[in-house]
C-alpha cells in the first residue's frame, strides 16, 4: 500500500470517526431532551388534574368547577371534565378497583402495577413506553393519594420519532458528504505531500544506480518534507565535497609517491651496477635508499591517516594543555636532539588527548625541519592558544594562505624531508575540536605556527 493511499484512509477514517461522533452525539442529546420534554408535559398535566381526580372522589360528586354528576362513569370515578388535554396528552382515570375512565378516543393499558398504584395511599409515579394500536406512545401513571385512584397521562412518540428518524437520516448524509470531502481532499493533500518525498526517492534512486552526487532536489516550502529536501540536498553537498576530497589526496599522494619512487628506481638501477661502484658510491647508494625508503613509509603513513581519519573515535575529556605539551616536548626533545623549551597558563579544554598530542608534535617537528640554529624551540600556551615557534627563515608572503594545504610545500622546503601533510594533519585535529589554525613570521626572525582552541 503507498504512502499517498494510507494518508487518504487515514484522513477518510479520522473524518468519519469524527463525523460519526459528532452524530451520534447531537442524536442522543436530541433524543433525551424530546423526552425530557415529553416526561415534562405528562408530569405537568398529571399535576394540574390531579388535585380534581381527588376532589371529585366519585360519581355523582362535583369537582371544584360545579360540573355535573355523570352517570355513565363507573363508581369511584371522577366526571369527564376532570382532565383537559393540552399539547397532544391525553388522560385516563383508573379507579381503585381497576376499573377505568377514559377522558378520550384513546384507551391507555392498564397494567399490575398501575393497579396497584390506583390502590395505593401514596403519590407515587411510573413512565414507560407502550404500543396503541401500533403506536408508540410515553405513557405516566401517577397515584392521587387517598387510595381512590390513579391518573394516566400519555403522549404520542410518534411525531418525535418522525423528528428523530429524519435527524438520523440527516446525519448520514452528512457523514457521507464528509467523506467524500475527505476522499476529495485527502487526495489533493496526499499528493501534495507525496509529490516532494517521491522526488526525494526518485533523486535517492537516481544517486544509487548512477553514483552522480550532483543530483538536487528541487525545494519547496519550510515543514518537515522541505526540511527532508534541505538536508538531502546538503548531504549530497557533502558526499561530493567528500569525493571531490578523496579524489584530491588521491591524485596528490600520487604526485608526491612519484619522487621517492623515482629516486629508488634509480638507486636500485645502479646498484645493478654494483660492481663498477666503488665502496663509497655504494654506501652512499645505500644510504639513499634507507632515507628514500623511510621517507616513503612516512608518506605512505600520513596519507592512511588522513585517509582512514579515526581520531573522532577517541573520546571527549578535560584536557590540561600544560602537562601535554610537557609530554609532547619531552618526547620531540628526545628525537632530534634540540631543545624543546615550554611555556604554559593552566589553560583547560575539552578534547582528545591523543590527537591534540599528535597535532602538537607535528608542529613540533616542522619546527625542528626548518630551524638549523642551535637555540631552542618554544612552544607557548596562554588561554588556549599554542604556539610553536622557531628561529627559522619563516615563511614568504605568497606561502601563507597555503601553509595548512595537503602535500603543499613551499619552494625552500622541496629540498627537505617531508610529505606537505604533517600541518594538514594538525589543521583537521583543530577543526575537529572547533578551533582556528594560523601561520606567520616572528618579527625578530623565525616562524609561529600554532592553533586556538575554546577553553572549559
């Protein structure tokens, strides 16, 4: 079942419950208020009878009036002109004895109980519902008090059932109009909402068999399914960003692997040669193909690291930046042999230490590659901004835009060792933490190379 023909069901039945409700509602409060009203009349013209049917006490006796005897009642009974209809009740005298005197054309049922009641001393009183002559009818029973009788007082229901008949015809029509209504327009509304998730699918399917991430998503409107759009949109924004990316280190891993392999292919050249080499030559071949074979395995290295980045694994901690960069120092200290001096606030942030090591380290080392003096190397750290700075020759004016760029290596850094991914490797550790790397020259001479980072 599609998604458009569940939403017109489900809009049809939500209407329908609705409708059916609201009917069923109105009916029954219909009902019970003609009722009422019915109950209301027959107790009303009980009441206004009722103090007659007692004074009367029998045949032969006047009423309050001064009507006459009437001979043709029964013994007990009160004269005709007791009871006055008014408003369609009709009335009914039964005696004590069971014996009745009907004040119209009409003869009401006179059951155990309304016997009873007639023979009773007290007020009491009973409605139900009979049949007359196939007519519904709500018939009262009221006793007078004195054991003398009772009165009955009816009504026909027919004219409300008529009135109830046509409500509840009425009703249907009307929840049959709603739900062709909500056919109607659940279709226009299903569509309407299904016609941007079917170019949302559509795109999602065109994306997979294809593999073009160039693919848009036309864009309407600002609820859930244009905001679904959006974030397709941008996804695949991403995607392509994220290709387009891949395909870069891809293409500049390979530019730069063509230098190392270049200059082993021509070392292992001459050592075919070996023969011919005296033994300096053949030391200094060797020694070629160590450092050429080490500086591959670095390439080789930075380039899975930056490839396979895994460093949003590690989890998120307070991170002490001053004990870090003593660490990181020490061990950089150690490796080339130089000076690593540091100076550090208690400055606080929340990060991964492994990766923030790693990013301090780099620039560390780049430092160290740069810098041939014999003074030391200072890293300062104040209110979360490090600092590694050197007494090198710095940078020139047209390399510091790109200083941060994967493989990019400035002219005096091509006769040096390195890959052009180690301060790459740092601005994606700082941007993983949310901070801003930056690049420049001291103005005594040397370079600052460093990062910001938020503090706790």
């Amino acid at each position: 079942m599609s998604l458009r023909l569940k939403l017109v069901l489900a809009l049809v039945a939500l209407s329908a419950l609705a409708t059916g409700a609201i009917g069923l509602f109105s009916y029954r409060t219909t009902a019970s208020q003609l009722q009422t009203q019915i109950d209301r009349s027959l107790v009303a013209a009980a009441r206004e009878s009722g103090r007659r049917v007692i004074d009367a006490g029998g045949l032969g006796r006047r009423d309050r009036q001064g009507e006459n005897d009437d001979p043709a009642g029964p013994p007990g009974a009160p004269p005709s002109p007791i009871f006055r209809s008014t408003g369609g009740v009709i009335g009914q005298y039964v005696t004590a004895v069971g014996a009745t005197v009907s004040f119209s054309s009409v003869e009401l049922p006179v059951d155990d109980r309304d016997r009873q009641i007639a023979g009773s001393d007290s007020k009491e009183s009973e409605l139900r519902d009979v049949q007359i002559g196939g007519e519904p009818y709500r018939l009262l029973t009221t006793g007078t008090g004195n054991s003398r009788g009772a009165l009955q007082t009816a009504r026909s229901l027919a004219e409300t059932q008529d009135l109830l008949d046509t409500l509840r015809a009425r009703i249907l029509a009307a929840a049959l109009v709603v739900i062709v209504l909500a056919v109607f327009l659940g279709s226009i509304i299903a569509r309407q909402v299904t016609r941007r998730l079917t170019r949302l699918t559509s795109a999602a399917e065109r994306v997979g068999s294809t593999g073009d991430l160039e693919v848009q998503v036309p864009v309407s409107g600002t609820d859930e399914t244009g905001r679904l759009g959006s974030a397709f949109n941008d996804m695949l924004s991403a995607l392509a960003r994220s290709e387009q990316d891949q395909q870069r280190l891809v293409q500049d891993a390979g530019h730069e692997l063509r230098t190392p392999l270049t200059s082993l292919r021509t070392n292992v050249y001459a050592l075919q040669r070996a023969e011919q080499l005296t033994p300096e030559q053949r030391t200094q071949v060797l020694g070629d193909l160590e450092g050429e074979t080490e500086e591959l395995t670095r390439l080789i290295n930075e380039v899975i690291e930056l490839a396979t980045d895994r460093r949003g694994d590690e989890p998120v901690t307070r991170v002490a930046m001053a004990p870090l960069l003593e660490r990181v120092a020490a061990r950089s200290s150690q490796r080339a042999g130089r000076p690593v001096q540091v100076r550090s606030d208690d400055t606080v942030v929340m990060g991964r230490e492994l990766a923030l090591e790693r990013a301090v380290g780099n620039l560390i080392e780049n430092a160290v590659k740069f810098d041939d003096g014999p003074g030391p190397i200072e890293v300062v750290c104040t209110a979360g901004r490090v600092e590694v700075q050197d007494s090198g020759p710095g940078f020139a004016e047209v390399d510091l835009p790109r200083v941060f760029d994967r493989f990019y290596r400035s002219d005096a850094a091509r006769s040096r060792p390195g890959s052009g991914l180690g301060l790459a490797i740092v601005a994606d550790v700082v941007a993983l933490h949310g901070g801003t790397v930056m690049a420049g020259n001291r103005p005594d001479g040397g370079a600052v190379v460093g990062f910001q980072l938020p503090t706790v």
